[in-house]
C-alpha cells in the first residue's frame, strides 16, 4: 500500500530525471472562478503529462533482474508515453498496449519514444487481460496505470512539490482539484497532503457521464461507468477507481466534481488564452471545474492540477472556437 515514506523515497529516485512544474496564475481566471486560481501545469511534465512520475518509479524501483527484462503496461495514452520515455531512459524494452481509437498523437509518440505498441478494441478486448498475458509470455514487469503502489507514490511526487510551493505563497486551505481516472493521481496528492499540507484538500473531477468515482465516493462504495470510450477526455476514462486508490480517496478526498464536454474544451481554450499552456480536455477537467463549479468549492484560493497536454490538432482547434 502507498504511502508517504514510499512518496518521499520516489522524490529521491525522482531528482534530475523529473521537472518540478510551477504554480501559475492569471487574473482573469481569477474572475471567472470568482476567487484566487493557482494551477499547477503538468502538461509541461516529461512527455506531457504527470504520468512520467509514476513510470520512473516504478521502474526505478524494480531489482536490476525485473528492470532488464523489460516493463509492459496498457494504457490510452499518457501512462503509455510515460513508460515507453522513461524505460528508454532506463535503457530497457517497453510494451505498451494501447485501444485503436486512442487519440492519433498519442500512439505516435509511445512508438517515437521507443515503446512497442499493440493495439486493442477496447469495446471488444480487455486491456488486463493482453497484458498479463503478455507479460506472462515474455517475463515482463507489468506497470498498471494507477493500482500500482509504486505508480501512486511517483504521482504523490506532484503533491509534495504543490504542497511547499502553496505554503510559499501563504496558501494553507482550500480545495485541490485534480484530474481523475482511475484515481493515481489524485490518491497520491491526496497522501502528499496529509501530512504536508492538512488543510489543503484533494477533490477528483471528471467528466459527466464517467464519473464513476464521484458516485463512488457519495455512495461509498466503487461504482462503474457505463460506457469504456465516447469522451473527448479519453484519458481520464476508466472504468472504475482502483481497488488500491478508492480507499485513500474515500479517506482523504472531497467530493468529486463533474464538467460537460464543452465545459472541458472551454478550460483548454481559456488555459491557453490566459496561461499559455497547452492543454487535452481530459487534463482540464479540473480547471473547468474551478472555472464552472464555483458554488461547489470552498475558500478563497483554489489549486488546479493540470494533468495533461497531448492533444490532437483538431481537438484543440475546436476548442479555441469558444475564442472567436
């Protein structure tokens, strides 16, 4: 189980490989959310997302044996990205399984970054099921993208550095929104928190429709989507919390917060206008929510972790329509 001696270890494994990202402002989302908005940009991670903190992890922390043999994992994306990056980085071979409709750029990149993809239908096939078998057949590591330990530590990472950059600016309360799918990250914020910034808290957003840990969370017990694909925030969408993270966001968390489609593609639009950043929609969520949830949130500063950037140049084009 994750923890925070297992967080802070992974910050150490984490010095020199890692960007510690900043915490940015604008006023005029300030007026938007109708209080003071801090958003921590990790779309500007290694890879473009917070998912390279998890993957260095875990293969960091792997006995030399294990790490040699190569690592696989499944993922739509961003934690793909992030294995296939850092297992180069590691010099070892990385397996990435990854759906068919998974956003263009995305595919590109895992292979660009050295990962060998295979691809699935993710309406037909299980993702758990190829990769335990191929990690069965070839003596492979396998990373899972968020009930993994160690995956959930190295995500913790981003809590650590939020949490001494908030008290550096007198942030001591409030809501921390964070984009969530199967809860890594947020669960490992949420731990960070705890015992670095107790009066900061963690609260999951996500799109409505796949917002199965915000149910979770108000029934208290794990619930599941629907539906496994259909969203523009393809990578936010998981089919229920992890068996490890639901229960550090049920003793930590808040409750969960849910944005429409085109609330999301507006946040990626207003982040780009006022902070020049980059965002996918499933990494704006939680902006969003700051921006259009505002009488579902407490304090006087709110803290946004912007989880993601990797997204197509037509999706972003259609979110800057909401420009013009």
């Amino acid at each position: 189980m994750s923890n925070i001696d297992m967080i802070e270890a992974a910050a150490d494994r984490l010095k020199g490989h890692v960007r510690e990202t900043p915490l940015l402002s604008s006023p005029f989302l300030d007026e938007i959310a109708g209080r003071r908005v801090l958003v921590k940009p990790e779309c500007l991670q290694h890879t473009g997302s917070f998912k390279f903190r998890g993957a260095w992890s875990a293969i960091s922390a792997l006995d030399d044996a294990a790490r040699n043999r190569g690592v696989i994992a499944y993922s739509s994306g961003n934690h793909a990205q992030g294995v296939a990056y850092a297992a180069a980085q590691h010099g070892i071979s990385s397996v990435i399984v990854m759906p068919s409709d998974a956003p263009k750029l995305k595919i590109e990149n895992t292979r660009a970054l050295g990962g060998e993809v295979i691809l699935y239908d993710r309406a037909t096939e299980s993702r758990e099921d190829i990769g335990e078998a191929l990690a069965t057949e070839r003596g492979l590591t396998l990373i899972r993208p968020y009930d993994e330990p160690q995956v959930i530590a190295g995500q913790g990472t981003t809590g650590l550095e939020l949490a001494r950059q908030a008290l550096e600016l007198d942030v001591t309360e409030g809501d921390v929104l964070v984009c969530c799918g199967g809860g890594g990250l947020t669960s490992g914020i949420a731990l960070a928190l705890e015992h670095h910034a107790p009066g900061l808290r963690a609260r999951p957003c996500e799109p409505e429709g796949f917002d199965d840990v915000k149910r979770s969370l108000q029934v208290g017990a794990i619930q599941s989507n629907n539906a496994s694909s259909g969203n523009i925030c393809d990578a936010i969408l998981t089919p229920q919390p992890g068996l490890i993270t639901f229960p550090i966001l049920q003793r930590l968390c808040g409750p969960g917060l849910a944005v429409s489609e085109q609330e999301a593609l507006h946040a990626v639009a207003l982040a780009f206008l006022r902070l020049k950043i980059v965002l996918e929609p499933g990494g704006a969520v939680s902006l969003a929510s700051a921006l259009f949830r505002k009488d579902q949130i407490e304090g006087d500063t709110v803290i946004v972790v912007a989880s993601g950037g990797n997204v197509d140049p037509q999706i972003f084009e259609q979110a800057l329509e909401f420009l013009t």
